[in-house]
C-alpha cells in the first residue's frame, strides 16, 4: 500500500500493534512529526528505517514533494508522536492529496488518547463529542462552556498541562458541579485519572502537572422543556418547508445538543 497512516503508543512502546511495525519495516519512508521521537520507537523494536520529518510547518512542502513518490509507486508510512495522524496532528493534508491523486491509502489503527481517556473517566455515554485542543483565552472558553451546558453527552478535549489549571478554574467559574476527570501521562509508569466535580478539580490542580493531559467532561444538564419547545419548533418548521423529518431533527440536534431520536420521536 503507498500510503499507510499508522497508529503509534501514547506512551507505552509495548501498545503498537504488529501490522504497524511491520509496516514500518517495509516502508521507504516513514513520515514523523520528530524523527528522534520516532527513532526512539524504531530502536525498541529493533526497525532501520529511512525517517523523514513531517510536521506542521512543513506539511504543506513535504506533501508536494511526496505527492510524485507515493505515485511513483514508492511506500511510505505516516505517524505521529503519539496516537492516529491527522487527528490534532498532522497529516489530513497529506492523505487528502492522495486520495484525491488516486494514490491508495490505508490506515492501521491503534492507541487513542481519546478513547483510552473516555473509557478511564468512568463517564462513557452513548456518545461524545470531540473537541480537540481547548481554545486559549477566557472569552473562549466562557464561550465553549456556555456552549456545551445544554449538550447532554460527555467531551474529550486535549489540554497543554500549563494551561491546565487556568482552563480548570475557567470551567468551575462557568459549571462548578460539571463531572471531570482529567487523565495525565496514560499508559506511562506515572499515569494518573483524578475524577471529581470541576471545582474540586480545579482545586487538585492549582499548578501545573507534568506530562500529556486529556480532560473528559461529563453530560451536561439537560436542556429544559422550553428550550425543547423551541427545538421541536425549529424541526417543524423544516419540515414544512420541505426537509425530510429525520434530517430535521439531525439539523436541529447538532445546533442545540438534544438527541436527534428525542427530536425526531417528538416531533411525529
């Protein structure tokens, strides 16, 4: 396969899966936010490789100088420092330039932060929303809380271990009895899930910790039965301007939180 994004550890060498080694072995380039990083990897699992740095700021350059190998027929595989490429990190840009020149790509799955956090706070839901890296500044966030109250599912979000305890105080000041459970250094020797409100987190974390950080919201409250009135609303009003129900109820349901199958059962 010319293009294989490969998953790699979060933390622990031992998560990678044989395929992705194996992959790594066989490529003609692996592709690395830091080759050092990278290097340290291949070492521990005794893999000679030919790295090639691939970062944010030369993202855009190595995937117009690559473009021409992967069509050439040349193998190369993709990771990041840590978990899936493309996801928060680099690497979307590459992969749509080789789909869209009809170069094949494949993805080998493995470790996520995401996931591995969402199942270690203890507050798995139906399903979560994504947030990424957490915006910077306190009007933002304010923004996001605010934003998030009346979602009715749980949040994972990537946070820079500095600007863990201000983000903390920030959500307190907005929710202060939100569940929170803020996962540091998964699968590593010091890994640590401190679970409580988000006043008390914030509390536990008036400096900055040490490590990679993932923080895990919990459900927010449930919108009340105004706030419902006016969403059935919106869903009737598509519908009669002639938008299917079901996607009504999708439409409405991504803008204020409340589950589509509610809105769209509701609405009958």
């Amino acid at each position: 396969m010319p293009l294989a994004v490969c998953a790699t550890p979060i933390g622990n060498l031992e998560d990678v899966t044989l395929r992705v080694l194996a992959e790594l072995a066989a490529a003609d380039v692996v592709l690395c936010e830091d080759t050092r990083h990278t290097r340290v990897l291949l070492e521990r699992h005794g893999i000679e490789a030919k790295l090639l740095s691939y970062y944010e700021h030369n993202e855009a350059r190595r995937t117009a100088e690559l473009l021409p190998r992967l069509e050439a027929g040349e193998r190369a595989a993709l990771v990041s420092d840590a978990g899936l490429p493309g996801v928060s990190d680099p690497g979307a840009r590459l992969v749509r330039a080789a789909l869209e020149a009809g170069v094949s790509v494949t993805v080998l799955p493995g470790p996520s932060a995401v996931e591995t956090a969402f199942v270690a706070s203890g507050l798995v839901a139906e399903q979560y929303r994504f947030l990424g890296f957490l915006p910077r500044g306190e009007k933002r966030l304010a923004e996001l809380w605010e934003a998030l109250r009346g979602w009715p599912w749980p949040a994972v979000a990537f946070e820079s271990p500095q600007r863990l305890p201000a983000t903390l105080r920030s959500l307190a000041a907005a929710d202060p009895k939100r569940e929170v459970a803020v996962c540091r250094e998964l699968t590593k020797r010091f890994e640590e899930v401190v679970r409580g409100t988000a006043a008390e987190v914030a509390e536990r974390f008036a400096v900055p910790p040490k490590g990679e950080v993932t923080l895990v919201l919990g459900a927010g409250a449930a919108p009340d039965g105004a706030a419902e009135d006016r969403a059935l609303a919106a869903v009737t009003e598509l519908v009669a301007a002639g938008v299917p129900r079901r996607r009504a109820a999708e439409i409405v349901s991504g803008l204020v939180g409340i589950p589509r199958n509610r809105l769209y059962k509701r609405s009958l």
